[in-house]
C-alpha cells in the first residue's frame, strides 16, 4: 500500500510503499523519514546569536555549493559526472533551502561559483567543499544550543560525508 512520507529535516513529503533509504530531495537517511502523521518539521526556531550566523554561513556554503555542481554538471568531461554533479547541485540546493526556512527568508541569493571543464579538477574541488562543509557543520553542531538546529547540522553532516566518499571514489 502506498503512504506519505515526510523528511523531518527539509519538510519535502515522498510517496512510496516505504520510505526510502535517504530522502530523494536532501539526502538524509532513512530514520528521518516518516509517515506523515508522524513527522515533527518545524522551521519555526528561536535562534540566538551564535545560531543565527552559523545558519547564515551554512546558508551561503550550500548555495554557493550548489552553484559549483551545477557548473560542474555542465562543463565536467565525462558522462556520469555531468550527472553525479547535476545530483549533487541539487540536493545541495535542497540544503540552502533548508537553511532558508530556518533564518524565515523568501529568497535566496544565487551563487556564481566557477569550476572547471576538466573532472579531476572539478572532483578535487568537490572534495575541498564537502571537507569545509563537514568540518563548519561539526563545528556548528558543537555549538548549537537550538535542539532543532543541531539536529539539522549532524543530518546534513551525515549526507555531505557520503558525498566526499563519492568525490574520493571519483578520484582513485
């Protein structure tokens, strides 16, 4: 029988027999899916200071991450990467958005960030990003005193350490 899903940390509803190993819209796993009616997705935090501007950070990192795969996607030289980065601008876009919700803005600005038409470049360079990212978001995890925000911190820790295995993977 097929139910309604709902990621507990970007909010995005899934329709399936079951829930999926990650959500299809910001990769996080599985334990953070649930039936709808059994989800908890609340955007609505009191940040304090220190939260504020790690969100505004993490804002900026995922938006200009998405920029970055999505050039990626279309200059890289090989097939499968196009698509690999095209994945991977997406979800990463899906985090901005995340962290959109959570600072309550309409908008978000976009990113130009270059990359390059050779894929080693482009894989090193996804591996430096994903690196930065992990490291700023366990950071941010540590510090956070919002239970809501360091529960978004340590998922999406968990989804950019799959993506720099991918990035390694690419590089062997």
């Amino acid at each position: 029988m097929v139910k309604l899903w709902r990621c507990e940390i970007c909010g995005d509803p899934y329709v399936g027999k079951s829930a999926p190993d990650n959500c299809p819209f910001c990769g996080v796993y599985k334990k953070y899916i649930k039936e709808v009616n059994e989800a908890k997705v609340n955007f609505d935090v009191e940040l304090n200071e220190r939260d504020r501007a790690n969100a505004e950070k993490a804002l900026a990192v995922e938006v200009s991450n998405s920029a970055f795969y999505f050039c990626a996607a279309k200059k890289t030289d090989g097939d499968e990467e196009k698509l690999l980065f095209k994945a991977l601008g997406k979800v990463e876009a899906e985090h901005a958005s995340i962290w959109r919700k959570i600072l309550k803005l309409n908008s978000v600005p976009g990113g130009d960030d270059p990359c390059d038409t050779d894929n080693k470049k482009n894989l090193e360079n996804a591996h430096a990003r994903e690196t930065n990212a992990i490291k700023f978001y366990t950071k941010a995890a540590a510090e956070s005193e919002n239970e809501r925000v360091k529960e978004i911190f340590i998922a999406l820790i968990e989804v950019e350490t799959d993506h720099l295995i991918l990035s390694e993977e690419g590089l062997k």
